[in-house]
C-alpha cells in the first residue's frame, strides 16, 4: 500500500507544481503585456511631441534637427525596453521551473541557473 500512496503522493504533488508554473507564466505574460502596453504608450507620446515640434518648425534644419532627436530617443528607448522585456522574459522562466526542482531533486537532477 505504501507505493500506491506515494504514487499518489507524487502525482498530487506534479499537479501542484504545474498550477503553481502555470500561475507564474500568467503573472510573467500580465507583466510583459502591462510593460508593453506602458512603452506604447510613451512611444506615442514621444512620437506625437516630435511631430509637434517638428510641425512648429521655421526651418529644414530645426526639423532635421528634431527628427535626429526623436530618432536617438526612440532607439535608446528600445533598446532599454529590449533589455527589460528580456529580464522579465528570464524571471518568468526562472519562476515558472521552481515547482519542479524539488521533483528533480528526488530523482537525483540538479537544475543549474
């Protein structure tokens, strides 16, 4: 009777840690949606100050000159954004295989990080 308990025990045991992964990826995916949706939001903003700037404008080269602006901001500001999508991407993943290192554990694998 003993192994069909820990049998049990050890299937009761994966389910848990597949809920307990699976509500890490949906946290991970809100947090990126929200970063996402939060960058958008600045890109638009910095998009349309840019177009106002450059609308108001009394010559070519201030428009030049405003256009460079926007384009090494918008490219700094992804390049940061890139870097923290990854971080997060990584602490979903991180977060999402904790449940099943003690699993791991049991059979003698020990994961690296």
């Amino acid at each position: 009777m003993k192994n069909f308990e820990d049998a049990q025990n050890f299937g009761k045991e994966g389910f848990e840690a597949w809920v307990a992964s699976a509500t890490a990826v949906t946290k991970g995916v809100q947090a990126v949606a929200q970063e996402v949706a939060e960058f958008s939001r600045k890109s638009l903003e910095l998009s349309t100050q840019t177009f106002e700037k450059a609308a108001t404008a009394r010559s070519v080269e201030r428009v030049v000159e405003v256009q460079q602006g926007y384009a090494k901001e918008a490219y700094e500001a992804a390049l940061a954004q890139a870097n923290k999508l990854g971080e997060l991407y990584v602490a979903t993943a991180k977060d999402a295989f904790k449940p099943f290192e003690a699993s791991l554990a049991a059979f003698g694998i020990k994961p690296k990080h």
